[in-house]
C-alpha cells in the first residue's frame, strides 16, 4: 500500500467524451434532483408576496449659496441650475438614508399596520426599521443621479412612499441648511440694526444743534466774522453783540457738528456696504429654492417587479444540477480510489 502510485493513465481525466459518457451514466438522478429542485422552487416562488416597484430618478442641485448666485458678480461662478456632482450625490443618499426622514415616512403611511407588524411585539422597531431596509432602497447611477427605489404589495402605495421621499428630501436638506443659515442672518441683522440706530441717534444729534442754528462751520464762522467787522465799522455794538453770541455759539457745537457729520457720512457708507451682506443673508435664510431636479417621478406600476418566478426556478434547478454533478464526481472518483487500493493491497 504504501508504494502504489496511481500511472497517468490511473489518474481521472474527463475530456469531453469521458464527461458524456458520466452524464448518461448518471442521467436519472440528474433530471430527477434538477427537477425536484425546480419543482420546489416553483412552489416556494408561488408563496412569495408579489410586490411593484416604483422609482423616482432625480440630480442633485449644485450646493452653491443662493445668495451668490442671484444678487452676486458671481453669477457665472456660482449657478442656481447646476447640476451637483459626485459629492453632492452622496450627500443626498446620506439625507436620503437619515433617520429622520425614515421615521416621517413610516409615520405618515403608518407602515408598521401595513406592513403587521405589531409595535407591542419583542425588537418591533427593528423588525419595523429592517422592512423598511429591504423594501426602500437608494443608489446612485453613473450619471451622477440618484434613484429613490420603493417595492411593495400595493403599487399606489409604492409610487406615493417614492413621491414622498423625494419632497422630503428638500425639506429636509433646507432644514439643516436653515439652521446655519439663520444664525448668520441674525448676527448680520444685529449689526445692519445697530448701524441704523447710530445713524439716527447722530442724525437726532444733528438736527438738535440745526434748531441752534448750526449748519456749515466753517461757511457760518466766516460770514459771521465779516458781518462783525462790518457792524464794529458802523459802530452798531447791540448787532456786534448778538452776532458774537451767534459766533460764540458755533464756535462751542462747531466742532461737535463737524465731527458728528464726518461720523454719520463713515455710517452711511457702512451702511450701503452692510445692505447688500444683509440682503445676502436673509435670502439665504429664507429662501425656498429646490434643491434637486426630478428626472421622472414614480407613478403606480402595472406589472410586478418581484419576485421573477421563472428566474427563481431556473437558477434553483441549474443550481442543484451542478452541486448534484459535484457530487456525484467525487463519488465516483472515491470509488475508483478505493478500488484501485484494495487491490493493491492484494
């Protein structure tokens, strides 16, 4: 035993005539373990709930300001009717793919009566969470769009869940966007609203010392100074008198006046640059742009999509063919070995 050797000619070696002659040998368990295997695939195939699918096919937005796009010199930089790109793709599955956003649909449908599940029974949620996995599915094409895919037993149904999906979708990205949006509108608005209230206490300011008759500074100080000369010329000291007081009173709230006006043309100026960062921040607080462009919506399908009865049985019955055939080779190459040693033995 110990110096057998199997020749080349011992060794198995299935060219195709040797492969035939196999198949006929052992035609009877084959057509009978294919057919049992497709019979019972068909069987099982029949139990299966049919159910349609319904697809909504849609490209993310560009995720640009909308602010940059519309009141911006950006405009060509920065356009509302791109289409977004690989990144933005991924990021509308991950919104798609949020918690929740699944929660709101399987509360508006009540998907857990639908699907009976029952929410008192042991790990229901999960059961709920794992249905909702298999029956809604998201991917991206190599187009760079993104396909909401939605299957179940009642094809209206289908349809509506997808719709839903894809409306949710806006609302959802501009939620998360509003929440940074409108912190950044708010600190802009507090100051564009402070810049207003310096410019009115300064102008309130202003029109005080305009009721003193303070106007032009330097314009009222040289009139004033001449028409003093003249009356000292004349002599008149009652009009020498009440000009001097006009003078003195310039003199005392000029420079204020003058400092007041330089300060409120600076404001003014701050002003009109601020207005446009203001406007800027409040569109995009509350704008409510679409952020994805629908290709084709879902409607309700006519013709199941699952499951495909005729490929269930032809894989199950090719399947079991081949592991039958598997088999049944090792069987009888254990067979030839063992007879090949027993009479070596000998």
């Amino acid at each position: 035993m110990e110096n057998f050797k199997p020749s080349i000619d011992e060794k198995v070696n299935f060219d195709s005539s040797n492969f035939f002659v196999f198949l006929i040998k052992w035609r009877k368990i084959l057509i009978i373990t294919t057919f049992v295997a497709g019979v019972i695939a068909a069987i099982i195939s029949l139990l299966i709930k049919e159910k349609y699918e319904a697809k909504v096919t849609m490209f993310p937005a560009m995720s640009n300001a909308v602010s940059k796009a519309l009141i911006t010199d950006q405009f060509g930089k920065e356009d509302i009717l791109q289409f977004g790109e690989e990144e933005q793709a991924q990021q509308m599955i991950q919104i798609l793919k949020s918690n929740e956003l699944r929660d709101t649909i399987i509360k508006k449908y009540n998907l857990a009566a639908h699907w009976k599940i029952d929410p008192e029974s042991k790990y229901a949620r999960t059961k709920l969470y794992e249905e909702y996995k298999s029956n809604i599915k998201f991917r991206r094409t190599e187009y760079l769009s993104v396909e909401i895919i939605v299957r179940d037993e009642d094809p209206v149904l289908a349809a509506d869940i997808a719709n839903s999906i894809a409306q949710l979708f806006d609302t959802m990205k501009l939620k998360i966007q509003r929440q940074r949006a409108l912190e950044g509108f708010r600190i802009v608005e507090r100051t564009y609203l402070d810049i207003q209230n310096q410019i009115k206490r300064k102008s309130d300011s202003l029109k005080w010392l305009n009721d003193k008759g303070i106007g032009d500074y330097n314009l009222q100080v040289e009139r004033l100074t001449e028409a003093i000369g003249r009356e000292i010329g004349r002599g008149n000291s009652q009009a020498v008198k009440i000009l001097q007081t006009q003078l003195d009173t310039i003199t005392k709230y000029g420079s204020v006046y003058k400092q007041l006006n330089e300060q409120l043309a600076l404001l003014n100026k701050r002003l009109v640059e601020f207005q446009q960062k203001y406007d800027e921040a409040r569109i995009d607080a509350f704008s409510q742009l679409p952020q994805k462009f629908v290709v084709e919506n879902a409607y309700p399908p006519d013709r199941k999509a699952y499951p495909v009865r005729w490929l269930i049985v032809v894989v199950s019955a090719l399947s079991a063919f081949v592991l039958t055939l598997i088999c049944l080779i090792f069987y009888e190459n254990y067979e030839k070995y063992r007879d090949k040693i027993i009479k070596s033995d000998k």
